[in-house]
C-alpha cells in the first residue's frame, strides 16, 4: 500500500513590477544616446578628401623632360627696330598707352611657339619675327640677333659626340666642306705618313706596323660608321683618294674625332627670310661644321667663327670675303678662340674664347697650349678591338696649359691683321697662372682677371695699347688655406674712370660675406657699398646718372635664395641704402625666390625678370619705376598643365645647430600625402652634396630622382647645406679646405642624428645615403664617419677616389699642393683619400657605380677604389656602364632602377607583424583602388591597422581616408606605434 504523495503549497503574490520607472527610464537612455549621436554627427569634422590630388611620378615622367623648362633665350637690342612701324607708335601715343621708358628699349626672345618675337617695351607690343615653322625645319638649339638688326643667326644640328666615336646623323653624311681646305687636308696627310699615332690618337691596335708610308695602303682599320680611327684609304703627298669608303663619311669623322662641339650655324635675313649657310670658305660648296660662330657689334653683322681651332672673320652674312686671323690652331694641342678641356669645364665655363670690342674695331681672343699636359687614356669599346681616346687632362702637381690672350684689329686694310699680345701683370706672370674672365671697358681697354695657380691671388688688371700691358687696379690676396673669391672681371662705369667688383667684406661679429665695392681707376683701395650677414653673387649693372647700382643676392634669412638689390653708390646724397626690388614679390603661389634679372642697356626703367623656382619657371617685365608686373613674357603654360596633374612632393626646412656658430639649413622632401599626425615610418635617402664654393640647396624648379622617389616611393629625401656652402659666411665656406670631407661628412651625420632623434615619422632602420662626383667621396665619408652603423648602406656614383688624381683647377683651389715643400699639403691628401680607408668601410653595405668613359672624374678612381676594397676585404656591389661619361644620359632608366633596388635590397627586412601588415593593405588596395585604412587611436592620431584586427576584407563598414596608391605600397609601411590603443 502507497502512501500518498505530499503535495507543496506555494502562496501567491500580486504583480508589483513598476512599468512606469522603466518607461522613465528607457526615455531617459534613449535622450542621452540620442544626444550622443546627435553631438558625434554635429561635432565631427566633414571629410577632407584625399590629401593629395594628381598621379604619382614615374621615373618615364622624369625622365622624358616633360618637365624640363628651356632657359630664357632673350636679350636686350636698342633703337627703334623696322618691325615696329610709325603707325604703331602713333596708335600707342594717341590711345595713351605708351610707357614713358627708355624709347627704343626692346627685347627679342624665344617665345612659346617656338619662333622668335620682338617686344617694343613703351607700347608692350609684341611682334613675330621669325615662325616656328623655320625653327622646327632646322631644329634650331639657339638664336643670336644681329646688331642692326637685320639677320638672325641660328645655331642647329649640333653633333652628338661620344668618346672616340661619331654617332652618324642623316644631316651629317653629306657634310662635304669639314675637310675642304688644303692645309688641313696636308695635315691630315702629314699625320698618317709621319705613323705617329701619338699624335692622331690613334691606337697601337689600329695604328701599328701595317700603316706604312706615303703611297702605301692603310688596309687593316675596319670602317663601321663608329670607329675611332681613320677608315681604309690611300694617302699621297698631293691628295686623297678614298677605298672603298663615302668621302662625307670619311671628312665628318676626322670632324668629331678632332674637333669636338661642332655645330652648323644658317643666317637668316629677316625682311625676306632668306637664308644663308656660315662657312669660313664662301667659294665652296658645303655647310661645315663650325665651333663657335658670334656677331661683332657693328653696323656691318660681320661674323667671328672658329673652325678646326682657327679663328676667321667673315665681313657680313652675304659678304665673300672671309679673313683667318689665326693658323696655328693644331688639333687636341693649340686652341685658338675656344677653350681646352680645363677651361671649358673649370674655368670659365664656356665653349667661346673670343670677346669683340663694343663698336667692333678690336677683337680679343684666348689660344690654349695643351702640348705638355699629359694625356688621359680613355678606352672605347666600340669595335672588335678597344680603341683609345686621348684627352689631355692637368691633374695635381702636373703640367697647366699654358695661355695667352691676343688683340687683332678688325676692318683693317691690311689683309691678315698682326694680333697683338697682353702682357699679365708682374704679380703672376713669373709664375703658372690662369686667367679667369675677360671683358671690354671701352674700345681700347680690356678689363681681364688673372689668378695665380696656387689659388691665393686674384688681380683686377686693365690693359691697353699700344704695348697691351696689364696694369693693376685691384689685388685680392687670401689668407692660408683659403682661396681667392674675385673671379668676374669689374663693372666700368661709362667714362671708364670708376668701377664695381664684388669683394670680400670683414663686418664685425656678423662674419664675412662678399659684398660689391666701389673702385676707381688708378688707385687700388675699394670702397665697400653693402654689407651685413648676406652674400652678392654679382653686379648686374651701374646706372651713373641716378647713382644706382644693381646687383643679384640672396637675404640673411634664406641663404638659397636670389633676388634683385639695388644700393646708391659713393656719389649718391645718401649713400650705401641698400633695397631687395623683388624680395616682396608675390603674384605666385609659392613666391618665387631665385630669380635671374637681366637689365637692358642704359635702361634702369624696365627689367626682365626670369624667376626659375621654386613654382614652374616664367619671364616677365618688371617696372621698376612702378613696381608692378607689366607683362608676361613666357609663362610657360603647358608646362603648368602638365604640373597641375601631378602629385608634388611636400617641403619642410629645418636649422640644425652644429659645432660652434654654425647652423645648418635643413630640406626635407616628404611624401604627397605626409602628415605629422599620422605613424607612418618612411625610409630616408640622404642626398650628399658638399662642393665647397657652389649652392647646395636651391630654390630653383626642378625635376629629379629625388622627385620620383617621394612622390613614387613614399620615401623621404634629405638635403643639407653644411659647412663649404656658398651663400653664407666665408669663414664656413671656407672650412672644408685642406681637408676636403672631413667636415662634410660630420655635418651630415649631426643632421641626419638630430633628425632622427626628434622626427618620429622617419625610419631610422631604413636609411641610404647616396651621392654623385663629389657628392660621392663625402657620401662614403659621411659611412666612415658613422661608426653607429645608422646609414644601412650607400651609393656612390662616379665618386673622386683621391683628390690628387682629380683636374687640377679644382684640387688646387681647394686642396693646395700635394707636393711635400713648406705649405704643401701632402697629408692632408693622404687623409683625405679613401683609397687609404677602404678598410674602414668593412662590414658596410656599398655599391660603386662609374661609366668607363668619364671624362670628368675618370674610370680609374672607381677601378683603384675597387682594388683598394678588395684588398681591405670589403664586401662590395658594382655597375659599370660601358662608353658612358659622368652623366650617364644614355643609361639613366637603368641606373635609377638599379639604386632603387639596391637600396630597398640593403634595407633590413620587415618582421613578421610588418610582413602580415603588408599582406592585409595589400588586399585592401587591390580593391578599394588604393586607399589605406585608417585607425583612430585614443591619442587622437591615426594608425594603419593592426594585421588580425581586421581580416583580409579590411574594416567593416567603415571608410577610411585616402593615403596611399597603391604605385607605393610595397615601400611604405607604418609600425604601429602603440596597437593596443586601436579602438
């Protein structure tokens, strides 16, 4: 029996809950979230959209010179020109638009068409003189306008020349006049009986036993268009006659092969356009290939060319008569009228040698002896067999050409003018010595600037017949292990009696900068008319009347910069004011602050401004009466099109205080889509300059690799003006002599330390160090000088091994002698040279990079280098590029593709969290078509996102900003600073 199932009783309870207190309360959430949302959506900040608009920079765009900008090609001409007619002038008068300027102040210039124009300054028309179509026709390089203003000469088919060889162009293989006059065919004749192939510059292999004498055949040299020695020929004591090979070919290579910037020169008449070939040989048939060709002032247009080292003179365009000056031109040994390999390229800077007095009745010119300079031999691998290219090239302690500079009257009845010489100045005529630059003050004085060879005298001298001696006006001698700085020859003023130079100036505690001074005819001491703590480039011009001087210099803020001064001389009622006429300018964004202004003569109204950067370069005409821009010569509007649509990169400038009083002046180029407030790490380039005496940053428009590597790669580039900068206190410029990368390379590891120190954004895991030349020897400087191993590796391109192996203008200047004698400096070479401290490069990551025909710095400098390495047992990369000079232009593309992937070889490699980083932007790129996401942080700045945070798909539902294309992403990744703040 079951006993009954026990049952519990539960009481129950009325419903107490209170749905009055939880309505209150659900409103009371809903209000407070409400406001919430509503402050978030009002407080928020719109989006700004890309920080960036334009498409990156490929290395294509840098360099097809798309962005290149032709220099202004434009000068001043004076009296009323024919192409502005009395109609014209009456027109401007009546309708009140003619200015009150100089009257008859014109300028003629290329203009954007590609024709040439006259500008009529008082009216501001502009009338065509020439059209593009005859520009395009003779693809015309440069214009000169004759000084009466009838023809025009032009200046085109400019001969491409590589070492040893002549690359043949269609309009060269009818070239039938090069060799037409019978002196320099018998020399050509002498050359090859005589077998000396010292002489010719030929080679053993190409020169050897089986050239045999006159009337024996010259049958072993293959001909191929390229070869640097003569082609198979017979050669007789009375002629020529060619075997088997084209006559033009035959004259255009003996051309190039001795006779180097050689262009074909057409005058054009204006008033019927008719056109007429310049050639030293009117009788003949022919357009040769001339050095130089230039007008003489004068009403007649007579021309002075120079061909095959030889100076002529031809009447006018149209005339027959053609007058030699000189015939002891010889080739690669005796230049008359155009400059050896050390003058052109140190120097003065220039192919021409030859200055015309300003009425035309005197002619002046430089002949250049290079017999004892020693040759530099320079192989060419254009053939089965090496050929040899001879260049006589002065190194260190090694024989100077020696120069001589010459007077010739011009118009003379006489038909070859005896030339006369000038006599240096006792100072340095005793010893080696140069000559710097040469000018006329009036028609019979020549204003000329010697400078000894050890570098430490400049002497102003004028010279004047009828002996031509050379008498002093100024001599500026520089302290020990310091070079003299006057180089330009003075500004005269009208009478002759006075003049303007640019001088150095001691200014108290401020320092010494170069300022101009005013001098005067017969005694040696200057006048100082500026001063304080910035630097005068050079005296423009020296309006009497007014007692004003105009000058080009840059301000004691920004030491790259170049501006228009202006200063009242001596005679002025206030004298000494000094004024910048263009430092206020601001009629672009950015301002333009590097400027090149050219004044007409005897007209201080106008001034044709050409400002080249930092903005996309123009031209303008500036009144300085008014102070306003009156026209716009070239804008240069397609390329600002073309800039509008690129991604620039962002600039920022720094002070860095070095050693002592120094400051050194900072640039980075950062990417298009930098900001601070982002964590972002960017590899660093370091871009290592350091040529004592030049600029080292400028504020020119510019377009380079650099360019291509912020805006491409997102990488950062940095630039510094250290110590031997020009543009700042002397003392500082003057600091790395006798010690040439010492101090250079310590300047550039402060800054680069000092940055990295305090600009979180760059990587100091991921920094390269690059440099070119000279660049190159203080690149490898700034790696020894880096004994904390923070530049990962370095490029050196064509680098100066051993300063005693360089030119030796350049060495000397800044170096002294080599030679062991009281005041040499034989240690300072040997400290200097990294052949001796190739062993303190072990262990770092380097890569020489030389072309073997260099003519510059040479191939040896990277070879001895090479041989230095190794035997130190350094570990190194090199690329050599075949035939190629210190420029490399033919192998550009592959060269900055092969330093792009070095440098991104020598980086260390990415960690794991970096690597999984990379994979997830990566994706996200593919398809958000290059956009980066971003991360808020509680900091308030913005991270890329931390790998696993989000998945492959990226962050959901969100839309990040734009930073990055995708062009870049394999470069630029960001380490997350702090990933456990990621919201």
């Amino acid at each position: 029996m079951h006993a009954p199932a026990h049952t519990e009783l539960v009481a129950s309870t009325p419903d107490n809950r209170n749905w009055r207190g939880i309505l209150i309360a659900l409103v009371v959430i809903g209000a407070v979230c409400g406001l919430i949302i509503f402050s978030v959506v009002l407080l928020t900040p719109p989006d700004s959209g890309p920080r960036f608009s334009g498409s990156r920079f490929t290395l294509e765009d840098v360099l097809s010179g798309a962005f290149d900008t032709p220099k202004f090609n434009g000068k001043w001409i004076s009296a009323l020109s024919p192409a502005i007619n009395a109609g014209q002038v009456l027109s401007s008068l009546l309708s009140g638009s003619w200015r009150t300027g100089e009257a008859g102040a014109e300028v003629v210039f290329g203009d954007e068409n590609g024709g040439v124009s006259l500008l009529y300054v008082p009216t501001l028309i502009v009338t065509p003189l020439v059209s593009n179509f005859t520009f395009r026709r003779l693809s015309v390089e440069e214009f000169d306008v004759s000084p009466n203003k009838k023809y025009i000469l032009l200046k085109h088919d400019i001969l491409q020349i590589v070492m040893g060889s002549y690359m043949f162009e269609p309009e060269y293989e009818v070239d039938e006049q090069v060799l037409a006059e019978p002196e320099v065919q018998q020399e050509d004749l002498a050359l090859l009986q005589n077998m000396d192939c010292a002489k010719t510059g030929y080679t053993e292999s190409h020169c050897d036993d089986d050239i045999v004498a006159a009337n024996k055949q010259i049958d072993h040299i293959n001909w191929r268009g390229m070869a640097a020695c003569p082609p198979p020929r017979y050669a007789t004591r009375g002629g020529v006659e060619s075997k088997g090979v084209d006559e033009a070919k035959w004259k255009s290579w003996y051309a190039a092969r001795h006779f180097r910037h050689l262009a074909k020169y057409t005058v054009l008449q204006m008033d019927s356009e008719h056109m007429v070939s310049v050639t030293p040989f009117p009788a003949r048939e022919g357009h040769p290939g001339l050095q130089h060709a230039s007008w003489v002032p004068g009403a007649a247009a007579a021309l002075v060319l120079v061909h095959q080292n030889d100076v002529y003179l031809k009447e006018s365009p149209s005339s027959p008569v053609v007058t030699r000056l000189t015939t002891t031109g010889h080739t690669h040994l005796v230049f008359n009228g155009i400059t050896d390999y050390l003058y052109r390229e140190y120097i003065l800077h220039s192919v021409s040698a030859v200055w015309a007095s300003s009425d035309g009745t005197r002619l002046c010119y430089a002949t250049f002896n290079d017999t004892n300079v020693l040759e530099m031999k320079i192989p060419v691998y254009n053939d089965a067999y090496p050929t040899i290219e001879a260049v006589r090239y002065p190194k260190v302690d090694t024989p100077n050409p020696s120069v001589s500079l010459w007077v010739v009257e011009l118009g003379r009845s006489t038909p070859t003018p005896t030339p006369k010489d000038l006599k240096p100045p006792t100072r340095v005529k005793s010893q080696d010595h140069y000559f710097t630059s040469v000018s006329w003050v009036d028609e019979d004085t020549v204003a000329v600037v010697w400078r000894n060879r050890a570098h430490n005298i400049s002497v102003l001298t004028t010279c004047t017949p009828p002996m031509w001696f050379c008498e002093e006006l100024f001599v500026e001698e520089s302290a020990p292990r310091r070079w003299a700085t006057i180089e330009q020859a003075p500004l005269f003023a009208q009478n002759s009696t006075g003049y303007m130079t640019v001088a150095p100036l001691v200014d108290g505690t401020l320092g010494t900068y170069p300022h101009v001074h005013q001098g005067v005819v017969g005694s040696r001491h200057l006048i100082p008319l500026t001063f304080g703590p910035y630097t005068v480039f050079s005296v423009l011009a020296w309006d009497v009347n007014n007692n004003l001087v105009y000058y080009v210099a840059n301000t004691e803020s920004e030491s790259s910069d170049r501006h228009l001064w202006r200063v009242t001389d001596v005679n002025a009622e206030v004298p000494r004011v000094q004024e910048c006429l263009t430092c206020a300018l601001n009629y672009t964004t950015p301002a333009c602050r590097h400027f090149t202004p050219h004044l007409g003569p005897d007209n201080f109204n106008e001034v044709l401004l050409e400002c080249e950067g930092p903005g996309v370069p123009h031209t303008m005409l500036y009144s300085l009466l008014e102070e306003e821009v009156l026209l716009f010569v070239h804008n240069n509007t397609r390329l600002r099109d073309e800039s509008d649509t690129m991604a620039w990169p962002q600039r920022k400038e720094f002070r860095v205080k070095l050693d002592g009083d120094f400051t050194a002046k900072v640039r980075l180029s950062l990417p298009p889509e930098f900001s601070e407030e982002e964590a972002f790490l960017h590899p660093l380039v370091v871009v290592v300059g350091g040529v004592p005496g030049q600029q080292q940053l400028s504020d020119r428009w510019g377009v380079d690799w650099s360019t291509y590597l912020v805006s491409n790669k997102s990488w950062v580039v940095l630039e510094a003006e250290v110590r031997g900068s020009a543009g700042q206190d002397l003392g500082h410029m003057y600091k790395p002599a006798w010690r040439l990368g010492d101090h250079e390379a310590h300047d550039h590891l402060a800054v680069l330390r000092s940055l990295l120190a305090k600009l979180e954004f760059l990587d100091g895991s991921r920094v390269a160090a690059f440099g070119w030349g000279h660049g190159g020897h203080n690149a490898a400087r700034l790696v020894i000088a880096d004994t904390e191993s923070q530049v990962s590796c370095v490029a050196m391109v064509s680098p100066i091994a051993d300063w005693s192996l360089y030119a030796s203008y350049y060495s000397e200047r800044l170096m002294g002698t080599a030679k062991v004698v009281p005041g040499g400096n034989y240690r300072g070479y040997e400290e200097s040279s990294l052949l001796l401290q190739a062993a303190l490069l072990k262990n770092r990551s380097l890569m020489l990079i030389h072309g073997t025909a260099d003519t510059d710095v040479h191939f040896d400098h990277t070879l001895k280098l090479s041989h230095a390495l190794t035997k130190a047992g350094v570990i190194f990369r090199q690329q050599t590029y075949t035939d190629e000079g210190h420029d490399l232009e033919r192998v550009q593309l592959h060269l900055y593709h092969t330093l792009e992937q070095y440098f991104e070889s020598c980086f260390p490699p990415y960690n794991e969290e970096e690597l999984s980083l990379k994979r997830v932007v990566e994706a996200y790129l593919a398809r958000s078509g290059g956009v980066v996401p971003v991360v808020r942080t509680a900091a308030g700045g913005t991270l890329l996102p931390r790998a696993g945070v989000w998945g492959a798909n990226g962050p959901p539902g969100d839309s990040p900003s734009p930073t990055l294309t995708a062009s870049s992403s394999s470069i630029l990744w960001g380490r997350m600073q702090d990933p456990e703040k990621v919201q």
